[in-house]
C-alpha cells in the first residue's frame, strides 16, 4: 500500500539531548540558548524537524522523565521565553519543535501528587493508590501486588501522609497516572493544546503503550516486568491514544510518534498503522538488537543477513516506520553495528563505517531519526570505571548482577556496551577543552577523543562523515522513490546485505508517475576485510552510482569486490 504523502515523511528529524548539547552559561549543562546558538549547524545538516527530550521542570531524578510541571521550563535549561524564542527561531529556518511526551507518570514533586497524598479533591484519584488491611500495611511483604518496576525493583511505595501504596512503574518518585479517572485525561489534553498553541510541531510519547493498567491483579512470575500482561497494550491505552487523536492532534498541522517497550509487529500496527488513528509512528527496538541477547544487555555475534531480515520485517510490515539507529537510551551506532577504530581519522573503518550506516538508514523506507553526534560519528564513550558513569539503569544492573555472583570484569565488559550514556557524553564541537560543548565542567565525561573527532573539523571537509550525512539526507529530499518507494531486500549474507527501493505498485496513478521513473539497489559490506561479490549479488548491482563511501567516482558493474566497510547506492 502507498503512503499518504506528509511533510514529517518527507523531512529528517534530529534528536537534541538538552542537558548534552551546547552550554551557554558555563554551568557544565547544555541549555536552550545553547542549542538557539546552534540552530546554523542544525539547518545545515538539512533537518526538518528537532526533537527534543524533556525540558519540562523536573527534579531530575530520570534525567527529566520525572515532570513536575508540564507548562513551565527547568531552570537548568533556561525559561519560557528561551523556549519561546527556540520555537520561533527554528520556524524560521523551517524546522519544527517536537516535544517530549511524559504522560504516565509525574515525578512526585508535582502539585497533583502532593494534593492527591492529602486526598485533596479533584486530585484524590489522580494516581492508582491501593490501600491494604490495616493489619499488614506497613510489612514490606505484603504489597498490593507482585508487580516489578522498570528499574528492577518493587513498584508501590508507601506514603505516610496517605496511608496507601501508590504504583510506580518506574522510580519511586515517579508516580503512575490514573487513566480511569477521565480529569486525568482531561489534564493531559490541555498539556498537548497548551504546547500545540505555541506552534509545536507534535510530540515523541514516552512509554506511551504502558498507561493504561487493565487490572492491578498478581502478574506471572518473570526475570524482568512481572505484571506486563495487565498494563501492555491494553484496549483502554488505545482508546485514549485514538481520543486524543479526535480530540486534539487532528486539529493541528503534527505528528507523534510513540516510544513503545516490549513489542511486535502486531502491536506496532495497532499503535500506529493510518486507520487506526493512533499515533504517526512507533520506535521499536528489534533492529538493534542482532547481536544481543536479552534485550540488549549480552552480546552475540552481528549477521548482516539477521539485520537485513529484521528491517524487512518491520519496513514491510508497517505503514509508516519511525527509523533511529541512536537515540539517548542506546549506545553509538558506529561503536555497534561499525567498527569505531582509527575514531576521527581519515579512510579509517570509524570513517567508513559511520557513513555505511548513513547510507543505510538514510535509503530506508520512513522517517529518519539522526541522533545528537550521529551525524559526525561519535562513538561509545571511553570510561573506565563505573565511577564515571551516571546512567541509574547501569548501576541498577550492576548491582542485578553483583547479586548473580557475575565477576566484575564481566559485569564491566557487558555493561559498557549498553550503558546508556554512551549516548549521553557531551557534543563534540571542537577540539578544545571542553570540546566545545562547555566552558566548565562538564556533567558527564567528554570522550578523549574529541580532539580528533568533531564538529569543527568536519564542517568544511567535504569528505568528512558530516558532509556525507548532508548529501545522504540532499538525496533522500530529491528523491521521491527513496521517500515512499518500496522496500525490497534482495540478498544477504554474514557479512553483506543488499535491498531496493522500488517504486509503488499502486492504483494511485499520481503517486505511481511521480514514484516510478526511479530505483536505487542498496549494498552494504558489514566487515572490516574486503569481499567477493558472488554472480548472484554481481547480477544484482547493476546502475550508475550515487553514492559511494570509499570515494570511488563510478561503479564498474563487472565489479568483483566490495571494499572494507564499502556501501555503494546505485540508481536504476
Ligand atoms: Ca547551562
């Protein structure tokens, strides 16, 4: 089925991490004046749309995921006049502003919970409080259920004030919100119209598919969530997804697209395919996580051919994809996926690598979500000890498997490779002291290597990893067959992947005239070692080049080898 063309199909998003950005005032935290001062570099790299994590007044207990006002600005990253002048500043370049969407929990400093603790009306019911037989209250053992968090804890916590439990998914200080009760829903519609009235241009929803709980009945034993089945993707979470679509989101130019946890194909097509009138799209996280084992934690060896499956299975089974390769809860794709050695070094496999996995998520079917740091390769950070880690979630799983008796080596080595703020080190801008990033000092570590590996150097370089990012995202603009043409993938193996982008086959003769006089054939080599093209793959990369990563100037279709790391895109 062809997609309906709209303008957040067309565009790239950009994802900013406020507090790692750009700091304007010395404080050690990136701010919103510091990405105002910015928005140059990000119009240049060709963006449509900027996403930013939260921003919201938060005592910052989850890096802002913790909102203890929706309508105002934390003062670590400036106040509503700076977001005021972010919006109209950005608008003038053409790129929109989208939100973070915090809606099932609060932090518990917000009013609504502390007046809900003090049972004070309208706010009594604002979150799912469960009281016990007086008997048993205060017995650790005996909770309302056997529910556990997000963070691998137990998820009521008592409060003094109340005398009943309340649920946290999450932390503690994060509250869950009682969707039965509809002034919750309605407190959540004036959140989106409040921030749709300012001229944003939608909003990422966080854990979206987790706020309604169906029953708070005992859950089935598990390693990690027990007590999913009640709360993921129940029918009551898409009746208020599909609500706030009629009653909201329609009447504004937006779109949202949903972080979900724990899902598959088919709840994705429930969550955002175009007749459900959910969202506009869904982050999954099967893609990445090809050479890990549970979720993401241990690894096993990378298949290109496992890759290849993976995205055909969700490029060919969704509407619309939502596609990231970074975001601030994962590691750097070039540290996964490609091989980051020679970081910063010309025709390194760092060089050659990030621009592989440019090209790739670049021709890909949906919207492309480039992540801070993204665009000029910055790899996973170069700590040495979990001192210098600020990640909650990796101290939590450290401490998991500390209880496990897993010898801290191990623990070190696995936990590296996920830990969060890998993602989270400060932007690399130059290579000065603080990189750029920071006059003082800085709230997480900046990697070594940004001395050799940043903004600066890389800006006027038109073969440097940023340049190629900005003609990967010129091409897909002037292409309406890599926008909403068909994904086809056509052969893998360990090491190499190949697939097409095709035009729709479809009754809509407009959009099959302005889709079909063009194709591109996609190869990647996944290696560091150079491979030879079998006669199948040979017959498969006929066309003359658009793009090549190694800096071949054609492609010679009696071509035997792929080079290290090579991605060539031919047009056809
Ligand atoms: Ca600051």
């Amino acid at each position: 089925m062809s997609p309906q063309p709209a303008w957040w199909k067309e565009g790239v998003v950009y994802q900013i991490y406020p507090r790692s950005f750009q700091d304007s005032n010395g404080d050690g935290k990136g701010d919103i004046p510091g990405i105002i001062s910015r928005l140059d570099e990000i119009a240049a790299l060709g963006v449509r749309v900027i996403w930013l994590s939260p921003v919201y007044k938060s005592p910052q207990i989850d890096n802002g995921y913790d909102i203890s006002d929706y309508y105002s600005i934390d003062p670590i990253f400036g106040t509503m006049e700076d977001m005021d002048r972010l919006i109209s500043e950005a608008k003038k370049r053409n790129i929109g502003i989208v939100m973070d969407l915090v809606i099932n929990h609060t932090s518990d400093e917000h009013q609504w919970f502390q007046k809900s603790r003090r049972r004070e009306d309208p706010y009594t019911d604002y979150y799912i409080w469960q009281g016990l037989p007086a008997s048993s209250a205060q017995s650790k053992k005996n909770l309302p259920n056997n529910w556990t968090s997000f963070f691998m804890e137990d998820c009521w916590e008592y409060d003094d004030l109340r005398g009943e439990y309340y649920l946290h998914l999450f932390h503690k200080k994060q509250p869950d919100l009682n969707y039965k009760n509809p002034l919750v829903y309605d407190e959540v519609k004036n959140i989106l119209q409040f921030w749709l009235d300012k001229g944003i241009a939608g909003f990422r929803c966080d854990v979206i598919n987790v706020i309604w709980k169906t029953s708070l009945a005992d859950g089935k034993k598990s390693i990690m969530l027990t007590g999913l089945e009640h709360y993921k993707c129940q029918e009551g979470n898409h009746d208020i997804l599909q609500k706030l679509r009629k009653d909201v989101l329609s009447n504004y130019d937006c779109f949202t697209v949903g972080e979900a946890v724990m899902i598959n194909l088919d709840d994705a097509k429930l969550l955002s395919n175009a007749d459900r009138q959910e969202l506009d799209m869904v982050f999954y996280f099967d893609h990445l996580e090809v050479d890990r084992r549970f979720a993401r934690f241990i690894p096993k060896q990378f298949s290109a051919a496992q890759l290849l499956h993976r995205l055909t299975k969700w490029q060919q089974g969704l509407d619309w994809n939502a596609i990231y390769f970074e975001n601030h809860d994962q590691t750097r794709i070039v540290s996964h996926y490609g091989d980051d050695s020679g970081a910063g070094e010309r025709d390194s496999h760092w060089e050659r690598s990030a621009k592989l996995l440019a090209a790739l998520q670049i021709t890909l079917r949906g919207t492309p979500f480039v992540y801070q740091g993204q665009e000029i390769g910055m790899t996973n950070f170069d700590f040495s000890s979990f001192n210098q880690i600020k990640d909650i979630e990796t101290h939590n799983l450290n401490r998991l498997m500390k209880k496990l008796c897993f010898p801290a080596w191990l623990r070190w080595k696995w936990l590296k490779l996920s830990s969060r703020d890998n993602t989270r080190t400060p932007f690399q801008w130059t290579a000065g002291e603080g990189a750029g990033f920071s006059t003082g000092q800085s709230w997480l570590g900046i990697n070594a290597n940004h001395t050799k590996l940043n903004y600066e150097s890389q800006k006027n370089d038109a073969d440097s990893v940023l340049s190629f990012y900005k003609k990967m995202i010129n091409l897909r603009r002037s292409s309406e067959v890599l926008k909403y043409g068909e994904f086809k993938p056509l052969l893998a193996t360990k090491k190499l992947l190949i697939y097409s982008r095709e035009s729709v086959q479809t009754e809509n003769s407009s959009y099959k005239e302005a889709a079909s006089s063009e194709a591109y054939i996609i190869a990647c080599n996944f290696s560091g070692k150079r491979i030879k093209l079998s006669g199948e793959a040979r017959v498969l990369l006929q066309g003359t080049l658009a793009v090549s990563n190694i800096g071949r100037t054609q492609w010679n279709t009696s071509q035997t080898f792929l080079e290290a790391w090579e991605a060539v895109v031919l047009r056809v």
